[in-house]
C-alpha cells in the first residue's frame, strides 16, 4: 500500500508562498506522498521556473486554469475541475491555506466527496463580512476537519464556533516560515542587481507602501485621504509603493497627486520586496500578510485599514492599526522614522517549524 497522497491547493501568488513549507517539510518527513494542485485563480507570468527555485519546491503538478470572471464564475469554475479531479484521483486529504476563492471552493467539494479537509491559517477572523476573504474564511472553518492556527485569536474563535477542541492546532505560521527561509537565502545573493536597490542605496531613512483593498482603493474620498497623508508624511521620509495595477489606475481615475517624494514603481518579486521592506523605518499597508511578516522581523507596521483578522501583530507585534484618518496616519508613521515605533516581539511558535509540526499532525491523522 502506498503513501497516503495530499492534496496541497493553492491560487495565487501568496498561497505558493505558505505551501511552500509545507512542501519542505513534506519531503523531510518522508511518509505522505503529496500533490501541487495551481486551481489558476490569479495568473501571474512571473510565476515561472524561478519562481518555484527561489521557494525550493517543484512545480505544480496541476494546472487548472480555472481563474478570471466573477467571484461566483470563478469559484464555479474551480469548484468543477477540481471535482472532476477528486472523481479521478481521490486523495487521502485536501490541504488549503488562507482564505482566497480557491480555499473556499476546493474545501466544499472534498467535503461533498467525504474527503477530509485541513486549513492552514484557519480562525482568523476580522468581523467585516463585507470582505470577500471573511466569508471564505467563515465557510471553510464551518466545513474542514482539521483546523491549523497561526495566534490564540484563531483557536479562540474556532472553539467558539464549537469546533472540537482535538482538531485545532496551534503550530505557528507557514508564512514566518517562508519568510526566514527567504531571508537567509537572501543574505546569498546578489541584490545590488534588484531595480529598487538605487532607491534603497539613496535614502539612509524611508518608508514603504501597499495598498490594494477595494475599500481604501476604490473610494475616492478614501484613497484621497491617504493620499494626502502620504504626500504630507513623504516631505519628512521619502515613500516608495510598489502599486497594483487597480491601484495605480485609481490614482489616475482620481485625479490623486503623491507628489515628488512618494517614488512609484512596480510590483515587486517576493525577494526584491523583502529586501526593500526589511530595513524600512516603517511599512504602511493594508495587507495581512504583510502584517504578520512585519512583525515578525520587528519592523514598525501602520496598518490603514478599520479592523484586521490578525490581533496578535498588535497585541504583541510592531503594528499600528490606524483606519484612514490621515493625522493617524501621519502621527504614527512620524512615530517609528524617529525610533518610537512599534516594534513588539515575536509571537510564540513564529519559529520558522510550523509547516513541520502540521506534517507530524497529518502524517499521525492519515497514517493512524
């Protein structure tokens, strides 16, 4: 008989990067077999071989396509290839991570397939069921079996909701994970070649940007206003915001001028972007990853948004949560470029084994 096989699912950009470990850890401990499921959900061509050589892990396996259109059309889509699938070659279990469309989809079919389901990053909750992500996260949780938590908040929500207290583990996060292994292998290469290096090499002090969230991006009176807190607090630190393209479009549908001092460019690939954000006085973000990385590395973190998913980069770590008023904004990033920052600890099981302690768990589950 052989290995008991895993399905490991990912969507875009950010999952690869938390199945990562997984996938490393998966062939140090040898005993589960495992495939790299891509549903397509975002294509990104910078994806490539390299991509996959930077993360230390094969390609996918599978490539579906499945993406673009609607939420409904594109969870619709991922949802019938990913059936047809499971029909062909069941696994022992599916594995997803975070809380995109593709979690959400791939989770519903193994559990009409009676095919166990396990959620790495599961409990997180922001309360705002106006984001698509919550009602992902929400929907997964009520349907998997096994439930992997990054800080106490998840644990807490999950049992909660009445979730078995033996099927929630607390393990760390898959994304620190990353992160470190990132950032050694960082240390070995050559970064004076990356394009934002000159800025980098220029400027003693400066802050870096993302922002992406409908809700601060697509509003014009709010992405106005952050506007104006950025081109205000980039007289005293120069910015740069490496803009998503949505992004970059409001700012011209808008008519929003940054000014001269908020340096625009790009987005970046995972090592360039860490190798820029790592030494910033401070990161202002509406990202959740970005808040745990943050975090995890003692950079001061202005998170622009009005409630985050992931308490424990506040009650422990190096971030703010400011909402859009601009003086916060300003008043908090001003903060950390003069060495009054957050910059917090790191919270327990942020070890870089996380993706380890998941694998025991799965290979004790599936081969018991």
């Amino acid at each position: 008989m052989g290995k008991p096989t895993i399905y490991l699912v990912a969507g875009a950009r950010p999952n690869f990067m938390k199945i990562a470990p997984i996938v490393r850890a998966l062939d140090a401990h040898g005993a589960l077999a495992y495939k790299i499921i891509h549903t397509g959900q975002h294509y990104d061509r910078d994806m490539n071989e390299v991509f996959f050589e930077e993360l230390g892990i094969p390609a996918p396996d599978l490539f579906m396509g499945a993406g673009g259109g609607s939420h409904a059309q594109q969870t619709a889509r991922i949802m019938t290839a990913f059936e047809e699938l499971c029909a062909s070659q069941p696994p022992a279990c599916v594995l997803v991570v975070g809380d995109v469309n593709s979690t959400l989809a791939c989770s519903i079919v193994a559990k009409k397939a009676c095919i166990p389901v396990a959620h790495v990053e599961a409990g997180l909750r922001s309360g705002d069921r106006r984001m698509p992500e919550e009602i992902n996260r929400l929907v997964t949780d009520a349907i998997s079996d096994w439930f992997f938590v990054t800080e106490p908040s998840g644990r807490e929500h999950l049992l909660r909701e009445g979730k078995p207290a033996a099927d929630v583990h607390y393990v760390g996060h898959v994304m620190v994970d990353n992160l470190l292994y990132q950032a050694e292998r960082l240390g070995q290469i050559e970064t004076a070649n990356f394009e934002t290096a000159p800025f980098k090499a220029c400027h003693g002090s400066y802050g870096v940007v993302t922002l992406h969230r409908p809700s601060n991006v697509d509003d014009a009176a709010t992405f106005a206003r952050i506007g104006a807190a950025l081109e205000h607090l980039s007289q005293r630190l120069p910015l740069i915001f490496p803009v998503h393209p949505r992004t970059r479009a409001n700012l011209e549908r808008f008519g929003i001028d940054l000014g001269g001092r908020v340096s625009l460019v790009g987005p970046r690939a995972y090592m360039e972007f860490l190798n820029l954000w790592k030494d910033a006085a401070v990161v202002l973000t509406d990202s959740g990853g970005l808040q745990e990385e943050t975090t995890a590395l003692g950079v001061p973190c202005v998170t622009i948004r009005e409630n985050t998913e992931r308490p424990v980069t506040i009650d422990e770590g190096s971030n703010v949560l400011v909402g859009t008023d601009a003086e916060r904004i300003v008043a908090e990033a001003v903060n950390a470029c003069e060495g009054r920052g957050k910059r917090g600890r790191k919270p327990d099981l942020w070890d870089g084994r996380a993706a380890e302690r998941i694998v025991a768990i799965l290979a004790g589950l599936l081969q018991g």
